[in-house]
C-alpha cells in the first residue's frame, strides 16, 4: 500500500469509530472493504498489463 492508501484507510476507520448509529459504523466498514478490493482489482489489472506488454510470444 501506498501513503494515499494508508491514508485513505485511517480515514475511513476514524469516520467509523466516530459513526454513532450502526447504518454508519457499518457503511464505513464495507467501504473499507470495498477500497481494498478495489485496490487489489488494481494491482491485478497492472500485474496483467505487465505479463501482456513483457510477453515475448505476442511481439
């Protein structure tokens, strides 16, 4: 993870611990989530723009 990512995390969770009702605590939590997957879906994309550009078979 990057600095922006950390960030990002540490915000949300602040915004959930602080949340009084539990609609709030838990739409901070599955945005956590939905973050780090996002993340993870990015991570993958660039991973496979990587095997494709570094392919040798497909020059």
């Amino acid at each position: 993870m990057n600095d922006l990512e950390n960030w990002l995390h540490e915000q949300v969770a602040d915004l959930e611990k602080q949340a009084k009702s539990y609609p709030d605590q838990a739409f901070y939590h599955e945005l956590n989530r939905f973050i780090q997957e996002q993340q993870k879906r990015l991570e993958q994309a660039e991973g496979e723009i990587d095997g494709r550009t570094w392919n040798h078979e497909q020059w």
